[in-house]
C-alpha cells in the first residue's frame, strides 16, 4: 500500500461530511474559511513494514495569522483527533497493521467520530467561539504531555509553530482588553512552563551542546517568541498605541495576501 491510497481513503471517507461543511478538497488536505477564521483538515500518517499510525488533525486560525506553512500541509500542525478523542472518553485506535485492516474501514471510522466531535470543538458558528476554542484546545493539547521526553518534544515543536502574537492581536482588535490579557497571560504561562521543562534537563548552555541544529532553532524561536509575548503584554499594561499601530501595519498587509491566496485556493 502507497501513500497516495492512503490519501485517498481519507478523501473519500470525509469528502460527503465536509463538503456539506463548506470545505474544499485541495490535492492533499481539506480547506474552509468562515467568519475570517481558516481551518485546514489534514490526514496525519507514518508506515512502518505493515503497521500505520494515524491520526486526523485540525487547524483553525484567524485569517490575520495565517502563513504559507499554515497551507502547507507539510507541517500537518493542528489539533489531532485522537486528542480530543480522548477527553470525551471516546476510545479511538490509531495503530493499524495493514494486513489485518482495511484502510477504508479505517478511515470509516476516523470520520464517525469526527463527525461527533466536530460541532462541539470545530464548527465555529461566530467569531465569539474563537477565543474559547482556542483555549479549550490549547490545554487540551497541553494534557497529552508526559514523562516521556519524545512526546514532550513533539508537543514542544508543535506548540512553538503556532503564531501566538497573530492570535493575540487578533483577540486585541475584535474583542475587549480583558479577553486579551487572560489569553496572553495563559499563553505566557505555556511558555514559562514548557521552556522551564527544558531547563530541568541541566544547564542551558550544557544542553544546547548536545542539541541538534533543528533542536537549536527551536529553541531559540521559543525564547523569540517569549519575548514578543512579553512585549505585546508590557504594552497591553501601558496601553501603548504607537505599539499596535505597527503591528497594525504589519498583520493587514499579511491579511490581504492571504485573504487572496485562500480565496484562490477555495475557489
């Protein structure tokens, strides 16, 4: 079995549900965008000999952040089914022997729970239940963390991939200060955490030795990132507007060749 049966296993298995949803398929993942918010809907796999890992996975983000690799579906970053899966008490199997499964049946059944899943965690019925799911979801992902390390790594690369500051802003312009702040400061808290889990490791310059060049970036776009927030929450305190009006400049030039490029993409 090849990558592109699998593909297409989940195009056919989702493609009813989600077009009735307003979502467009594009070559290799499912796209949408509503209430200024784009999702993209993507097939999550890894073959092994005859065994298959699975997952679906969703990302949902104001128009105001979206980048080239939120479309990419390269970087297959979003909420993973399996997680929310999880919180519901849902038992959901993503390993697979191949020989055994029928990649059909198992796409069948990736997509019944999505569908049960997808009103209450995805369907976003107005801007108002961005801020909310966002948070929902956030520590949902933060949930899956463990003593393992591979799996605290992964949530680590995936977390950091997320344009927080785009986010915040966005909750900056369309809802009041104080949603702001509780979303900036939790994010801030994430950071904190997950930057503080790294140091438990022993010394940072000890550590940074034994990273790889990828591990290195990493962790340099975190503490990048950290600071940015630190400064989008320092204006939020002084109510610096000269502050939001540059990233005013910034985020509507983005928005617009974005906007246009996805409505390309759905057209």
């Amino acid at each position: 079995m090849n990558s592109n049966k699998i593909i297409e296993s989940f195009k056919i298995a989702f493609e009813d549900f989600l077009k009735e949803k307003d979502f467009k398929w594009c070559q290799r993942f499912f796209a949408g965008c509503s209430n200024d918010i784009f999702t993209r809907i993507s097939l999550y796999y890894n073959m092994n000999g005859y065994k298959v890992i699975i997952d679906v996975r969703v990302l949902q983000i104001p128009l105001l952040c979206v980048s080239d690799n939120d479309i990419d579906n390269k970087s297959l970053s979003g909420i993973s089914i399996n997680t929310v899966a999880r919180t519901e008490n849902k038992m959901i199997k993503n390993e697979f022997d191949i020989r055994l499964t029928d990649i059909d049946e198992i796409m069948k059944s990736y997509c019944t729970t999505f569908v049960e899943l997808f009103d209450k965690y995805f369907s976003l019925v107005t801007p108002a239940d961005f801020p909310r799911n966002i948070n929902i979801l956030q520590k949902m992902s933060l949930d899956i963390m463990t003593d393992c390390q591979k799996n605290s790594d992964l949530l680590f690369g995936r977390f950091i991939g997320i344009d927080f500051l785009g986010l915040s802003y966005y909750l900056y312009i369309n809802y009041n200060i104080k949603v702001c702040r509780k979303f900036v400061m939790n994010i801030l808290n994430i950071y904190k955490t997950m930057l503080y889990d790294k140091l438990k490791q022993g010394n940072i310059l000890d550590i940074i030795e034994k990273y790889s060049q990828k591990e290195k970036a990493m962790l340099e776009t975190a503490f990048k990132q950290y600071d940015l927030l630190v400064l989008f929450a320092e204006a939020l305190i002084e109510n610096d507007k000269s502050y939001f009006a540059s990233l005013d400049i910034s985020y509507r030039q983005n928005s617009i060749a974005r906007k246009r490029y996805i409505d390309n993409l759905l057209s």
